[in-house]
C-alpha cells in the first residue's frame, strides 16, 4: 500500500536510545510485541507499523528527556493518546519511540470565571465533560470517538458541534509542547486574545507531532446551555437534504449540530441501535439557547425543511430522546460494519463551500454505486463536510484497489470544488499525496518550516509532509 | 527612542532596487519626501521613519515582481494600508520599498450562499460592510479606525465586536501572499475548515509582513441580525463596571460588544460629541439577536449591573440612537486628545484573563494617577482587553519619559496575570521589547519560522523578532 511506506530505520540510534530509556523510565518503557502493535493500529485502515518501544511519561519533563534522548540518537517520537485517528497518524514507517500521553491524564486547573481549563494532553473529551458538569460548563467539541484532547489538539479535530462551537482550532487558547531538541515552550498566556507575534498555539494544532508533543492544553469552556432541543426531519433525496442545511446555515439559525445520514446510512444506525428512522435521507439537528430560543431555531428549521419537501419533521425537548438519537449517530462507525459482516470502513473526509455540497455529495454516492462499493454517508452538513465510508475486505486485493481509486477519486472531486481532501481527520499517512494538488506552492512552506523547527526529521516523520 | 532603532541600510541596494522598480512602473512608484514620510508616519507616537520609495502595485503578480527586485537586491519590502496602525509597523528602520495597497481594492466574489466574500488587501472595512449590505451580510470585525482589510489580516486585529464574533484570527478562512522570495502561494482552498497540513493561514495573519504580503483575502461574513440594540450602565467605580462585564461574559450572554470607558474617556467623549453620558465609569454594549432574543440579552445585563450596583440603565433599538453612541465610542482616539489640547496619545494594549480584569484596569488608573500622567482607558472588556491611553506633549523629554516607563510597566503588570502586553495591536516596534518576557522559548521558535521563510530579512525588518 503505497499510503504507509516503510521509511529508513536507524537501528543502532534505536537500540541505543531504547536502552537508554529504560534506565530513566523502567516498567514505563514497554517493548512487547502486543503493547507496540496495539499503538501502531488504530481505527486506521492502514496497515500497522508498530513503533519498537512505547513510553509512559508522568510529566512534561519526562517528555522532554525523552525528546532529548531521542534527539541525540536521531530516533523518531511519535505521540499516542487513545487511538482514535484514522489516517495512520500513529504508525511508525521508521519505527522510533511512541509516546502514549495515558499516565499524563490530570484536569490541572477549572478557571470558571475565565470560561477555561488547563489539561494534561492524556484526558478524554468524556472525563473532561463529567469533571465539568457540576459547574454548568461543557467543552464542546465533539469528534465523536471519545478521543484524548491531546489528540484532538495535534489533529485539529471537529465533528458535530463545529458548525457551532468551530474546530479546536478556534477552542484551544495555549498549548505547552516539547519541541524537537526538548525544548519546552509555551505558546501564550492564558488572555483570551493576543496579538504578540506568530500564533504558535494555531502553528501546531494540527500539526500531527510533527513539529512537537503537545504536553498540557488551555481549552475555551461554554457554561451549559439553559435549553438543548433535538430535531430530525427526512428528505426526498441528498441533494434536498442538503439544500436543507445550506438555507439552514444561511439564514443564520445557529444549530448546535446539523448531521446527515443517507438511507444507507439510516438504516445501519436502525439495525445497530435498533431504531425505526425511515430509511430516506435523514438531518439530525441539535439547538442549544434559552427555553424560547431552541423553539424559535427548532421552528425556523421545519419551515425551511418543509420548504424543500422534507417530512416527518418532529423535535424534542426530552434529554432521553436526545441522547438516544446522538448515541446511534456517534455509534455510526460500528453500526457501518454491521452492513458488510467482517468488513472494513475506510475514511475519506471531503469538506468544500456549502454551496458546492449538494452536487459533491450527490455525485460521491453515484460514483461509490457506479463502482460497485457499499459507501454509506454521513456528513457534518453545516461545515459542508462529509464522510463516505467505503466498506471493503482489506484481504481482498481487488476491493482495496477500488476503495483506493475510490478515495483518489473523492479528494480530488473535493480539491477541484475549492475544497479539501480533508476537512477534519488530518492528513497522518492517508491523505499525504494530496497535498501537492491541493496546497501547491504553500506546500513548500510547511516543508520549510517542518525542516526549521525539526532538522532531524525525529517528531512523526512520514506525516504531512511528502518526503 | 529606543523602541524605534534604525537598522543597517544597504545604500547600493536600495538605489538598484528602486531605479529597476521605476522601470517596472513607471509613476507608480514614488519617492518624493512627503509621500515617503506619510508612509512612515502613522497614527503611532513612535517616530518616523520612511522608506526610501513607495510602490503602488495593481495586482498580484506586480507585487511578486516588487519582492523579486527586493529580494534580489537583499533590500526591505514593508506592506502599507491606510497607516492606521499604533505599534510603528509601517516605519522603515532599514529604508527600502514600502508597498501601498491603495489600488488593489477590489472585492473580488461575494458568495452569499457561502457566507464569504474575496477581497483584495486595499479595501477598507466600511467599503466591504457598504458593499455587502445590499444582499443582507456584513463582516464583523471592526477595530474602530477604517482600516484596510489586509492591514487588519496582517495585524491580527479585532475590537470592538471581537467578544462575539472573534478576531480576524477567527474571520479569516484564506489568504494569497507573497512570500520573501516572489512566490505566490495561497494558504488553503474557500470550505469552512481544513485539516490539510500546517495552519499557515494563522501563521500569515498577525504576522504583521515580517513572512509575506498579503495580496488576497477570503473572508467569513455574517447575516445582518434581525434586530440590533445599544444599551448603556453606569457604575459606581471601575471595579463594578468590571465585575458587571465579567458576569455578563460567564452568564453566557452572547453580547456583540461591551466597551468600558472611565470617568475620563466618558469626560473626553462628552466634549467632543456633545453628549451628555453621566461622568463615572460607562459600559455600552450592544446585543444581536431576533426581537425577542435582543429584549431577552438587555434585560439579563440589566439585572447583573443592577447586582453590582449600576444605575442609569436604558437600552433602545433606535439605529439613531445607537449610531451616535457608538460613533463617539469610535471617535474617542480624537476625543481624548481634546483633554489635553496639542498632546500625542501613547497605545497601551494590555489584555488579561477576564477574572484578573478589574484589578489590572483598577491598578493601571491608580498607577497612572500616582505618575501625574493623564490617561483616559477604554476596553473591550469582555475580551479582558483594554486600552490606557496616557497623554503626553512628545516634545518634553520627561514626558515622554514617565509615558515609556509606564507602558513597561503596564505591560509587565498584564504579562504577570496571565496576560499579555498586546491583545490586539500587535508587536511592531512598541512591543518587541517585552516577548522575551511575555514568550519565554516560545520566541526563539518564532526567530526560526522567520529565518526559515526570510532568510534575508528583507520583509518588514525590524519587527516583532528582536535582532
């Protein structure tokens, strides 16, 4: 598979830095086969590169002697949180040192006055919402998976709640991170705006480990909305659908949450959740507001659903109901596979203008039928993001070859519509021959500053950045 | 003045730079002394100093040919708005070509159903908002002065909307440049988010011309709300009106701005606008929303100011009324001049976590006080962002002295609670003395993005990077 080629190993640097390691971390230096596989594959349908040794630091000062080590042998470091990623962000093509952040799992500090907190890279977006609840404060975004803010800070994750809320890139006010030769830094103070010289903080989110390991995160709160309404209403056809959340966006409702499923999609989630949506074109939708606000945005909805001829419009103020509805379209991954029993889905993460959305979507399913792949479809529709999900059986060459032209096909459909061939999962391993089409000149930039700030090429080489 | 340091000049440089840009073009490039000191001299109480030509480029590619010549000739490429800025970003230490973005103007797409527009850098934002409203949209970002779009993007601006719709650090989903070496790169494609490789999106703005010029600028636009009203409160001290902000800002009212001015700046404003607001300290907000929603915002800020003991309350939805208040909140540069008949108003731009707001605002007027320095303060408070704004006749050395150590030592005072010395007018020249301070390592991390992109340091030398 030429997305995870095996890179150049530094086997002496490696021996001797993995020695040196253990001296400083004992038992929380692990070199088992498992404990490193396990840390090489994720979600990914990339093949596993396990990395030859994963640490567990306790401390941003651990990670920086492991940083240091690493750098005088010239070894490759490459961060962990939970696993979650999907386009291979963790393997380790020249093998090195993984760096799992889970021992580095502290909440340090709640400013509620200041609508922020400061965490350790290790925490999950789950832990932080339940730590936070009793102060009527939530951190909204939302990728679904319970990944670790470490995680989601390096990979500019999004997901349900950024047609609201934004991306992390809009929620994360400061970061502390190890760079390259161990050097510890600190982006900016805790002000919720700055203007003192180039935004490190937005530099390396989404930066992937590749410039530095992100070791502590100062993350925007929002106090707990005073009302929360779900709605769902079906639509004749995706491109209705779609038209649907591009007025909905337009004319300024602030949705919460705007998701698509296409019928394919409705009816894994009915099968997985055991639910009887019908399997038509579906929007999900959440409202956050005052008791006469989530109705005010519920209503303006149904009039513009109606108006594209969606049906069975009906919205909800029940917390049960709610849930349930969220729990089966965040179980949608695992729901998917129950369409093709001993599958795999693979990623793919088109984002272009929301006027473009329609023909993007419409035109991806007709190409994933016309190629004979069992795509269904589920999209941050708001965000003009979507997600097909070709199901395929990896150890079928054939099929992995179409899903391969599949995804090939989408990013540049995506790229040619003034879009992105990734909207939120990052580019990790999957999406790295892309970018020359879609960044051009720009491309040679994040090279020139990747080499400055990295000579060695030691933080998660073979990402971004195309040898 | 030590913040204004000439540099080295390179003499043979400049001369061979600027006879080939006259060949280029022609009458668009000029070197008369009163055009060149204009373009040194600003709104900044830094001194002048003016480049050696300015250049009137009308398109991309002339602005690539203007950086090849300089770069060519290792001579100083310094980008030009309409001079608005306060930090001295805009003088030449080192000479060289200044390049005024006056006729590149144009708004290039407005794409309504994406809620973005394309602008070139030299349009203002009154002419972008005149533009747009015709088709019910607006951008949001109003830093008070009737800046250029692209010295907004440079600068990482924001003011007085930023509490609501964030800076143009949030604002901002593209931008085309120029980098050091003539290369035109464009920073990502038009989708609302991205996750395609390092943000040099962020990277560009606020990079205030030290990386590249800004050449072409995709914009977020907003709808124009359904409802729009003012509302002003009096407070018993600077501490109430602080408090009241900071409760306003936790209850989670989504207030579009909240501007504090004390006794003084209400004082300065009365006189030149002829009002007649009560003379204690003052916060003006303004709230969006539908009728209901706007109604709904006042009346919850009414009762938190009441809790700390505001009074003269009164809120309208007049467009009259609001216009005039808030064009006296705009003019208050030229209003607090008229305190002091012939003095020059010296930027202070300090921004804190909201919680050490009231003490920092409380111990910057006392502190100005005790220093017999008259200092009006304004604040977009919600934002923990405000501005001292001493009043000093430059001509009297010890003035100006008791001026400079009070801005050290206010910039120290918000660097020591979690703050930063610029929250919004960016490093120039004023600031550059206090990001070791404020940054830490952080900052030799900076120097190297700014090698790498700028190996000869020929894009607005002098600023932000100490030498």
């Amino acid at each position: 598979m030429g997305r995870a080629e095996p890179l150049a190993r530094n086997e002496a640097g490696i021996a001797t830095a993995v020695a040196s390691l253990k001296q400083v971390l004992g038992d929380r230096l692990q070199t088992g086969q498992s404990i490193r596989e396990q840390h090489g594959h994720t979600t990914t349908w990339l093949e596993t590169q396990a990395p030859d040794a994963v640490a567990f630091p306790q401390s941003t000062d651990e990670v920086a002697e492991i940083v240091r080590i690493c750098a005088t042998h010239k070894v490759p470091v490459i961060g962990f949180g939970v696993g979650t990623s999907l386009e291979g962000h963790v393997n380790a093509p020249a093998g090195g040192i993984c760096v799992d952040f889970a021992q580095m799992n502290r909440i340090l500090a709640v400013h509620p006055e200041d609508l922020d907190v400061v965490v350790q890279p290790g925490v999950t977006r789950e832990e932080l919402n339940v730590h936070l609840r009793d102060q009527g404060l939530f951190f909204p975004i939302d990728p679904g998976a319970n990944a670790t803010l470490g995680g989601m800070t390096a990979t500019r994750a999004s997901g349900t709640n950024a047609v609201r809320y934004g991306t992390m890139r809009d929620n994360v006010i400061s970061v502390e991170a190890v760079m390259a030769d161990g050097t510890i830094i600190r982006t900016s103070h805790r002000a919720k705006k700055t203007s003192a010289g180039y935004d490190l903080t937005r530099l390396l989110i989404g930066s992937e480990g590749t410039l530095g390991l992100i070791t502590e995160i100062t993350l925007r709160l929002q106090g707990i909305p005073e009302a929360i309404s779900a709605a769902r209403c079906s639509f004749p056809s995706l491109d209705a659908a779609c038209q649907a959340a591009m007025m909905t966006i337009q004319y300024g409702i602030p949705v919460a949450r705007m998701e698509l499923l296409d019928t394919l999609a409705v009816r894994a989630v009915n099968l997985y959740s055991k639910l009887d949506l019908p399997e038509e074109p579906l929007l999900l939708l959440e409202f956050h507001g005052s008791e006469a606000g989530v109705a005010e945005q519920a209503e303006a909805f149904g009039s513009i659903s109606e108006e594209v001829g969606g049906s069975g419009f009906e919205w909800t103020a029940s917390t049960e109901e709610r849930n349930r509805l969220w729990k089966a379209r965040h179980d949608f991954y695992w729901a998917s596979l129950q369409l093709k029993p001993g599958a795999t889905a693979v990623a793919t993460d088109a984002c272009v203008p929301i006027s473009r959305l329609a023909e993007c979507v419409t035109r991806a399913a007709a190409k994933a039928e016309e190629m004979g792949i069992l795509s269904p479809v589920v999209g941050h529709v708001g965000d003009g993001n979507f997600h097909m999900s070709p199901l395929i059986d990896r150890d079928d060459p054939d099929q992995l070859e179409k899903a391969e032209a599949y995804i090939d096909w989408l990013a540049e459909l995506a790229i040619s519509m003034d879009g992105t061939c990734t909207g939120e999962h990052g580019v990790g391993q999957g999406k790295k021959a892309f970018l020359k089409t879609e960044l051009g000149p720009a491309l040679g930039y994040m090279s020139l500053i990747k080499t400055a700030l990295d000579p060695d090429n030691i933080m998660n080489p073979g990402k971004i950045i195309p040898a």
